[in-house]
C-alpha cells in the first residue's frame, strides 16, 4: 500500500530518484575526458547517494508492503469490509 503525503506515491518518488540517477550517469558520461577529476568524484557521490536514497524507497516499500500483507492474513474479514467500503466510496465519488 503506497502511502499518499500531497499527492506523491512511494513509486511515484522512486521513479524520480531513479530518473535523476539516470541523469547524473548521463552527465558524467558526457563530461567525459572534459571533466576534472574533481567533477568526476562529486558526480559520482551524488549517484551513489541517489542509488542510496532509492534503495531505502525500495526497502520501505517492501516494509510496508509486508506489513499489509500481514494485515490481511491476520484479519481477512476485515480487510474485505475496508475493500468494499473503499470501492463503495471511489464509486459514488466517481458517479458524479
């Protein structure tokens, strides 16, 4: 279950680590044989700390995915009624 805070997903977040990740590698690769050493070393720090920062993401994930999971086998009654309620409600909502 991806928690929501203003709009933004535990995936959503990953997906744009991951992408500046992707850009840093990028920026590194085209700086080439241009670039310090300097430069060099503090890309690299920077993708390793977006590597860092996205595989904590990915931990949470998993964390809270299993937690769910647990949730549900724990109370399997339950987490049917919280089902039906949510679909109830994203169905009248979406009716009007």
């Amino acid at each position: 279950m991806a928690q929501r805070r203003k709009g933004v997903t535990l995936r959503s977040l990953r997906e744009e680590i991951s992408a500046v990740s992707e850009d840093v590698a990028s920026l590194a690769a085209a700086l080439g044989d241009a670039a310090s050493a300097d430069a060099r070393a503090r890309l690299e720090a920077v993708r390793q700390k977006t590597d860092t920062l996205a595989d904590a993401v990915g931990k949470a994930t998993s964390t809270k995915l299993s937690a769910l999971e647990e949730i549900v086998e724990e109370n399997p009654v339950g987490s049917v009624a919280v089902a039906l309620m949510l679909g109830f409600i994203v169905g009248s909502a979406t009716r009007r």
